[in-house]
C-alpha cells in the first residue's frame, strides 16, 4: 500500500496492544503498542515496513506514529490502566530537536493523570544515524524526566555490548524471531550469556520478545528474563487483556521448568559423585605418583567410558602434563599441550580456588570446545595443593544420559 494512503487515511490505522508478561508475578505488566491498518473490518496489516521506509518523509511517518501513541495513551487513561506502555520510536526523528517535541506532547497527557514511569521508549539504537554523544544525550534527558528506555532487536542485530553500556538503557529487548521453535543456535547462548552479564552490571532487565513457542519461553526462563513477549502468550489485539489472564498457564509451564531444572541438577550432582569416587579409587591406586605424563594416561584409560581428553594443569593455568586424546585408535598422547596456560579461560582461577576450599571436583557448564566444534562439559577434579585434573567428556556422553544436556 502506497504511504500516502496510509497517511490520508488515519483513521484505519488503529493501535493494537502486545502484553508483556512480567517473570516475578507471571501476570501482565505491560503492553508494546503497535499499529495496523484496517484495510476492511477484518483485514489488517502491520505498519512495520512503513515505519521502516526511510525513502517516505519524515513528517508522514512522525504523523502515523503520533496518530498511533495518541490512541494507545486515550485509551490507557480512559480505562484507567496502570501497566507500562512500551511506544516504538524513530530515534532519528525525536533527537532532531532534542526530544523537547515528543516531551510537550507527552506532557498533555501529563495534565490527564498520566505518569512518566509508565512509558518505556522503544528504540532501535542501530538505526540510528548521527552522533552517538546526541543520542546517549537523549536517553540521559528522557531517563531523567522518569520516562524509561529499552534497546530494541538486541540479538539479530550487530549490537556492541560497549554501546549497550554507553546508553545505559533500563531494558534490553532480545529477539528470538531468528530462532527456529526446536533449535537455539549454539553461538548465540555465548551472546547472551554475555548479555545476562552486562545487563545486571549496568542494571538494566532482559525482556525476551518474539517468544513464539513453549521452548523458547523455557530458553528465555533459563537464561535471566525478567519479561516475556510473543504469540505464544499473546498476539496483538486492540484491546487491553485482564492481568491474569496468563498466570494459570505460566504456573503450570514454569512448573514443567522447574522440574527438568531439578533433574538436570540432579544428574549432575551424580555424575560428579561418581567422578569423585572412581578418581579417588584411581588416585589411591597410584599411591606416590612423581610422573603427570603417565598419570594422565592411566586417568584416561580408567575413564575411557566417559571422556575424550585428559590434561593436568597447576593452580596457575600452565598444562604440566600433554593432552591425553582419545582417536579411532584409542588413546594417543600429545606432549605439545604441556606449558600452555589456560588461566584466560572464563571460570578457571575460581575454579580453582573452588576446588581448593571445597576439596572436590566440578562440573562445567555446557559450552562449545573450540577444538572440537561441538557442545561438551569439563570435569576438574584437585590432585595435590598445586594440581588438577582437567576431563572433557563429549557429547555423544552427555546425550546418552538424561538431563546433562
């Protein structure tokens, strides 16, 4: 549909309202605002491409979203709600003049009883072209008047994690459009093991959009979101919903992920028991071991069943032995390995200070070996005061037994 039809015929454009669904009180605490036009009484379509078009003027477009949040904000203080609204913006258009515009405009519905804590501005800050100074400027000044900020399209997008820390916004949005319901990148859990770190340096909450599955809504759970939005909760409507109309059905999904959680622990804790006493059984029958080559070797074969490479390092990081690897012929040793320093690794030195006061081993995290190329778990386990035994075990293992993957 051409622009100027869109623009000339306001009045079937119409807001439509997204929840955004809060993780502590599994009730809904916001809503995205979102406009459609309705071509006939039940045919409409997204005005997302017509936000997105750069070649239509700037006013036509400033004219819509206006049209749109005038709508979405009449509404909310005529029904006397008390959720957040989230209003998508055009960074570019708003900064033009400071944001003085947008805040005037805000402040009219200030007057009927609104309060600036409700609106969350949604912005996309990789669309936006100028100065980031100008735009951290504007952020400053919106936060400032009480109005929050959340960065959106986090994740399909080339984001710096600097940049997110420059803005400092109040939410970051994750988009999980990109993932298939039955399958997460295996790279994109490093990039949002790294958000979830930045987020709470900088203090800001993840909120998981486009969650569109019962999976992805487990993905979002497991990895530190405070809100949830997508289809699977609730498509957009042009109404607002009862709080709780969801809660019932999070209990009962986050029940579920409560209880695979709880077998994952505990098949863990397993594992790490029966590693404990088969490396204590195997330690014991070395008695007063001098040679790590060969104690690396005798580790390896008496743990064949469950492990693909072997290596002993110090309380510093450096490899004192080589590399015990497992081939199509059996067991092969690497000398090379020895003097490498693995203190660079995330987790090392805690780990090893872990080990030292807790005087047992410790299971990893899954993660992806970069020799590999494929998903695995390391179990390390101290020797003396100064060494530790480090035991990759492979995926093939881990998928075998229930609630390791």
């Amino acid at each position: 549909m051409d622009a100027l039809d869109i623009v000339m015929q306001k009045e079937k454009v119409v807001a439509h309202f997204q929840p955004i669904v809060s993780a502590d009180t599994l009730e809904i605490t916001g809503y995205e605002v979102m406009g459609r036009f309705h071509e006939t009484e039940n045919e409409s379509m997204s005005l997302r491409a017509f936000f997105q078009d750069h070649s239509i003027p700037d006013e036509y477009r400033q004219e819509v979203e206006d049209h749109i949040h005038d709508q979405a904000l009449n509404a909310y203080l005529e029904e006397g709600r008390d959720e957040v609204l989230f209003l998508n913006v055009d960074v570019n258009l708003l900064v033009q003049d400071g944001g003085e515009s947008f805040v005037e405009r805000l402040k009219e519905f200030q007057e009927k009883g609104l309060t600036f804590d409700k609106i969350v501005l949604e912005l996309k800050e990789h669309h936006f072209i100028g100065d980031q100074s100008q735009l951290k400027h504007f952020v400053q000044y919106v936060q400032s008047l009480g109005i929050k900020v959340a960065l959106d399209d986090v994740g399909k997008n080339t984001t710096n994690l600097d940049q997110i820390a420059y803005l400092m916004p109040n939410i970051i949005k994750v988009d999980l459009a990109f993932t298939e319901e039955n399958s997460i990148p295996s790279m994109f859990r490093d990039v949002l093991h790294s958000l979830s770190m930045l987020s709470r340096k900088i203090g800001a909450s993840l909120l998981f959009e486009e969650v569109n599955g019962f999976n992805q809504l487990n993905y979002a759970w497991r990895n530190g979101a405070r809100y949830f939005q997508g289809d699977y909760l609730r498509k957009p409507k042009n109404a607002f919903s009862d709080k709780q109309m969801l809660t019932e059905v999070l209990r009962k999904d986050f029940h579920h992920f409560i209880t695979l959680e709880r077998k994952k622990m505990e098949a863990q804790i397993e594992l790490m028991t029966s590693m404990n006493k088969r490396l204590s059984a195997i330690l014991k029958k070395e008695g007063q071991w001098t040679d790590v080559d060969a104690l690396t070797m005798n580790i390896a074969h008496a743990l064949e069943d469950i492990s693909f490479r072997v290596y002993i390092c110090d309380h510093e990081g450096y490899q004192k032995s080589g590399n015990a690897l497992k081939e199509t012929e059996g067991w092969t040793y690497h000398p090379e390995g020895r003097n490498r320093n693995w203190s660079w690794r995330p987790y090392f030195l805690e780990n090893i200070v872990r080990m030292n006061f807790e005087k047992r081993g410790i299971l990893s995290d899954l993660y992806s070996d970069i020799h590999q190329n494929e998903m695995i778990r390391t179990y390390s386990h101290p020797l003396t005061d100064d060494l530790y035994v480090f035991i990759d075990i492979p995926y093939e293992y881990l998928f075998e037994k229930d609630h390791l993957i």
